[in-house]
C-alpha cells in the first residue's frame, strides 16, 4: 500500500483505485465516521471506472497508524495531512469528495487552502461547524416506523447512548444501521455488517477535541473564500444527518449547489450507484 509522510512525520497510507492510464484528474475521497477505515467507500458506486480515486486511511483507521500525540486527530490537524499527500502526489490542484464526518475536513482543508481546489463534492455533511444540528433526520427515521426493522432499530438508538462496551457497541451499530439506508436489502446489510469493525473509538472520540467557538468561526470565515464549485449531496432517506445540514453547509460557500437524491440514505453509492455515480461524474466534468 502507498503511504507519504506529513508534516510531523508521520506515515500514512492511502489507497489507489482506478486506471492509472485515465486521461482524466485523480479524485481524493476523505472517509467519515469519525474514524472509520476508508474501506468502506468501496469505489463510491462506479467512480473508480474511469478516473483514479485515491482514498487516505486517516490515522488510527485501516493502515495508517494511530497518532503519537491525540490532537492529530482533530479534524483540522486532519486537513494538514491532507495537504501534505495534495504534496506528496504532486498535484498542483485538485478535486476533492468527502463523506460524512469527512466533510469537516473538506471544509477546514477549503478554508485554508482554497486555491489548491478545482471542485469539491461533500457528500450527507453533518452542519456542526455550521453550528446548527438539525432535527429532520429523526423526522425522517419516524416517517419508517411502519417498516419491519424499525422497532429493532430504534431500542438500538436508544441503548447506544448508554452502551460502553466495544463488542455491544457493534452490535447495537448494525440494529441501528437500517436508518442509514434508503432500503435495508443485501447489498445495505452486507455495507452495514463491516461498521462496527471498521470504526476507530479513539480517533472518533479525538475528531472535534481542541475545536472552540473562535475557531470554528475562523473556518466558516474561511469559507467564505472558497472560489471553486461546490457539490453538496443529500438523500431524502437519510436518517443519520438529514438534508437540512447539507443545505446549511452549502449556504457556507459562495458557489454551491445541493442535489438530493430520491430513495436514498446517508450511503449514496450503495443505495443508487446509477444516480450517483453519473451525477458527481457530471459535476466534475462541468466546465
């Protein structure tokens, strides 16, 4: 596995899918979480086809080891290894894509390096830099009741808050899983059985340390900045960070779009590969 050093230096690792001959720009896809092993993106729904999508295990998650000092893992400290893979793999620019947790990174990475971004997709962003936590993603999980996982589920919900132990963390992750999920059919179960493996409790627990009201403000500031296009991703089924929050992150940058996506939970690219896939290609590709 390919792995560059950054600025403390620290060895991490990324992976490379796609075709190496591609005419097309190489695509940086950050993992959410917080925490979780890159892995889990698989090749976000069929990017991988026709362009390099290169993946980095954040550290402490997949290969990338865990940080010597715990403040590495707050998500701005996590944008300045960022910047130093932008260096290691010699682009000058870039296009950036970031899930989840990993649109905080994203985001302190655009604040702070705005010039170094072509395009930038973030895909079911929570808005807690926004500094709102909208509540349509419990709306949205209500609205499923009549659906047979949901009584499971929501005990589930319910019992993580109190949860401590690992092995019933995971478990509980996986009862839970279905609101993450515009359908909970196989390919759903089968993305959700590799969660509760995949997340790393320290990095998670480090994501926001060290992250003030002043600094949060700085970042948002920053946004302000960013110059180039930005693709924000939603879906309608989403019970993890709703469409609101995507919507408020948008409203963070002067040249935003949102797109929500129809029958679609906080995976995109596991739920309608066909819609997502040609909908980021597509915005990549807009002059």
């Amino acid at each position: 596995m390919p792995h560059f050093r950054t600025y403390d230096d620290a060895e991490l690792h990324y992976r490379v899918l796609g075709p190496a001959d591609s005419p097309l720009p190489p695509l940086v896809c950050l993992a959410g979480g917080p925490g979780r092993d890159a892995a889990y993106l698989g090749d976000l729904g069929g990017l991988a086809a026709h362009r390099q999508l290169i993946l980095p295990d954040g550290r402490g998650t997949g290969a990338s080891p865990a940080a010597a000092d715990p403040a590495r893992y707050a998500f701005p400290q996590l944008a300045e290894d960022l910047e130093a893979l932008r260096a290691h793999l010699g682009l000058e620019r870039f296009a950036l894509l970031a899930h989840d947790a990993g649109a905080a990174v994203a985001q302190a990475y655009a604040a702070g390096y705005p010039q170094r971004l072509t395009r930038l997709v973030l895909v079911c962003p929570g808005s807690r830099l926004q500094g709102e936590l909208p509540d349509d993603a419990r709306e949205i999980f209500e609205t499923r009741r009549h659906e047979e996982w949901w009584p499971e589920a929501s005990a589930a919900l319910e019992q993580l808050t109190e949860a401590t132990d690992l092995s019933e963390v995971r478990e509980l992750l996986f009862a839970a899983a279905p609101l993450a999920y515009g359908r909970w059919d196989e390919p759903q179960r089968a993305h959700a059985a590799t969660e509760g493996e995949q997340l790393g409790p320290v990095p998670r627990a480090g994501f926001w340390q060290g992250v003030d009201e002043q600094l949060r403000l700085t970042l948002l500031a920053g946004l302000r900045e960013v110059t180039c296009p930005v693709l924000v991703v939603t879906g309608d089924r989403d019970g993890v960070t709703g469409m609101q929050a995507g919507e408020l992150v948008a409203a963070s940058f002067p040249d935003a779009q949102v797109h929500p996506l129809h029958g679609v939970g906080h995976y995109p690219w596991v739920d309608e590969p066909t819609l997502f896939a040609p909908l980021v290609e597509n915005f990549l590709h807009t002059t």
